[in-house]
C-alpha cells in the first residue's frame, strides 16, 4: 500500500432527501441523498487519491453538491479538534489534500506514511431510485 492510497471506504448511512424533484408521474427525477461515510487512508502530503477508487461515486452518491471533511485519527489517536484542518477535496484531479490551519495554536498536519481515518457527509445526486 502506497501513500496516498485509499485502504477502505465505510458509508455509515445513506439517506434519500426529499424535495429533489419528480416526474409528472410522482417519480423521484434528481434523487438527492445524505451520506455519512468514513475513509481509512495513508496520508501523504501530495494527496489521497480518491480518483483510484472511483471518484466522488465511492463515497456514496455519483455527484457531489456538498461534502465536508473531518479528521477523526492519525496513526490510531483520536483527534480532538478537527477544526485545526483544512481537508478538501480537489474534483479536477481527485486528490483529497489536508492543511493545517494557520492561526490555530500547535496544529500540525499528518506527516507522510500516518494512517488517517477521514469522516465526511455528502449532500449529491443518486442514479439509485430506491435507496432503501
């Protein structure tokens, strides 16, 4: 396993949102769904590259409206303020980079090679018409 390679991705929950939509006939037409999903990854500063393993439909939706990070561990310790990283994904190129937070006292990025465990919610579009 490389850094930057993505070891597994857990949807926790997947939840139809209501309102995105129907046909004339009462058919849901954008099936817009919540995800909640948690990505094991080893960190390395150029990157986790999500494109390997798909894209944004690996995370639960095949488009992305909205999704926001947080990092929840680094090398198996739990982290008790996410707000001290910037994590985002990159939709050109597939990469999901982490930065520090200037401003914010004694924070520090992963460095190369910790394992990272990322939680995220998604707010996007679903080809799946029954997500039950």
């Amino acid at each position: 396993m490389a850094n930057g390679d993505i070891t597994a991705i857990k949807i926790l929950s997947r939840i139809p949102l209501p309102g995105g939509g129907h046909t004339v006939t009462g058919v849901a037409k954008n099936n817009k769904v919540l995800v909640i999903g948690e990505i094991t990854a080893t960190y390395v500063s150029t990157g986790i590259d999500l494109s390997a393993e798909g894209g944004v439909p690996a995370l639960g939706a095949d488009t992305a409206d909205f999704i926001k990070f947080s990092l929840n561990t680094t090398d198996g310790a739990v982290i008790a303020d996410d707000a001290l990283y910037l994590i985002q994904l990159d939709h050109a190129d597939g990469l999901i980079y982490m930065l520090e937070n200037v401003g914010v006292a004694d924070a520090a990025a992963p460095t190369d090679a910790d394992a990272v465990t990322l939680r995220y919610v998604l707010v996007g579009d679903s080809h799946v018409a029954d997500l039950t």
